[in-house]
C-alpha cells in the first residue's frame, strides 16, 4: 500500500522493492484495487505489482492476495461497496490487471453495512465456484463475521486480515479462532506502537529493549513476536524501501527465548 497512495515513492523504487522481496524469498504479496491516490487509477498497486513480478525470474512462484469492496473516489476518503455485483465488476478488473487467469487469494475488504453480509461473501463463494479465485478470505471480521463468512463458503474460508499490533490487540480473539480453525491470519499494519506510545499512552520499549539486546531493529523484533504467537500468523508489513523490506524478512530468522517473549507479551 505504501507504493501506491499519499507519499508513495517512484515506480523504480517500488519495484526495487518488490524484487528486494523476491530475492530474499518472499511468496506472498498482498495488495487491494483500492491501492491508490487518485480517483482515475484504480488499481495502482495491482498493476505495479505485475509489472515487478514480471520482470523477475521468481515472479511466477509469487501468491498474490488482494481484495475488492473498498473505492477511494480521489479525495483522499475510503468509501465500501459490497454490493454483489460490484465485488464481481472488481475482481475481473483485478484479473486483468494481475494478468492471471485466477486470482490466488481475493479477499472482502471491509464489510459494508449498507449489504447484508452473507450477500457479499456469497459472491465470493460464486467468484470461487466459478474458477476465478483460488482461494478466498476476509479482512476487517470479527469472530462471528469470519464463522459466518465459512460457512457461506462451504468450509472454504482460508484467511483473515485484520489490524494487530502491540498497540492493537483487540484482534486477539480473531486470531486466536483462526488458530482453532486452521485459518491463515494476516495482521495488516504489524508495526503500530513498537517506536512510540500508542493511544492509550502506553509505551511498548519492551521491543527496543529485546532489539537492542539482539543488535536488530523493534521493527524485526515485532515481526519475530507475531510468528511466535502462532503458527496461523502471516504478518503483512508495508515497505517501500528494498532495505526495510530485507529487514522485515530477517525476522523468520530471529528467535526470542520465552523470557522475551514474557516481557513482549506473548
């Protein structure tokens, strides 16, 4: 997301990074139709996206999520959709600008209250049935949302992208259903609180402290933390820098000892 809305960095930089991430041996890359700035470039960071992918050797072996139901009309707002005939208008415009034949995860982006909910997982369920996805998810579901959202699936929901981070962890019970249904958890935004207070004004230099003692980053840290609280758990962190992006990967490497992991609160 960084790449592709207010502040983004020029395409040369982004695509460095992507490829940064490539070789470095990321597989996974998430994204949204709603990844841009203005309102006459939907789609921003899909086609970015494709564009790096295409031109790296690794390109093909990349799982590549995104996710419809949330527009940006250009002024800078976010505004929902989940109407089902929208849903299906932004996934084959997502096909195209991927340039697949199925997308490999398509997820609902934010439950829109004007649609009964069950209507827009329905048309993911359709998208899935009819071989345009591969696999599908939501994001921004609570526990009952995301039992619902199997359910009209037929069993069939594989992830869920929610906010969490140190200074976020009222997504704790999502996760923790994930773990119990063997569903993917990916919490979007990973990085919130570990450099200053939160809203609360609770300081969390817990992840300085461990970094400082590992001679890494609070940001590898963070990521380190999240792997361990379960296995289910696939953080998501924006970056727009090759460096930031080869430091978030170190993470897989950096193992805590629980008394870290105590004192993180994990």
């Amino acid at each position: 997301m960084p790449m592709s809305i207010e502040g983004r960095p020029d395409e040369a930089r982004s695509i460095a990074t992507i490829h940064a991430a490539l070789d470095a041996g990321v597989t996974f890359i998430d994204t949204a139709d709603a990844y841009h700035q203005h309102a006459d470039e939907v789609g921003h960071n899909e086609a970015l996206i494709a564009k790096a992918l295409a031109t790296h050797s690794a390109g093909s072996e990349v799982l590549v999520a995104t996710k419809g139901g949330h527009l940006r009309p250009g002024d800078g707002t976010w505004t929902l959709d989940g109407r089902p005939e929208h849903l299906k208008r932004a996934c084959e415009a997502s096909l195209k600008r991927l340039g697949v034949e199925a997308i490999g995860l398509y997820q609902f982006h934010r439950p829109d209250p004007a649609v009964p909910y069950e209507e827009s997982v329905g048309a993911i369920a359709e998208l899935l049935d009819e071989g345009k996805i591969r696999m599908a998810g939501i994001s921004n579901a609570d526990p009952a949302r995301i039992r619902q959202a199997d359910e009209v699936l037929g069993g069939r929901l594989v992830s869920v992208q929610n906010q969490f981070s140190p200074a976020f962890l009222s997504s704790r019970p999502e996760l923790d259903l994930c773990a119990e249904l063997g569903i993917a958890f990916l919490p979007w935004s990973p990085f919130g609180g570990i450099t200053r207070a939160d809203s609360l004004g609770t300081s969390h230099d817990a992840f300085a402290r461990v970094a400082e003692a590992h001679g890494v980053s609070p940001h590898r840290v963070c990521l380190a933390w999240m792997l361990a609280l379960s296995p289910v758990v696939i953080p998501i962190p924006g970056s727009s820098r090759p460096e930031t992006i080869r430091d978030s990967v170190a993470a897989t490497e950096l193992s805590l000892d629980a008394d870290e992991l105590a004192l993180l609160g994990a």
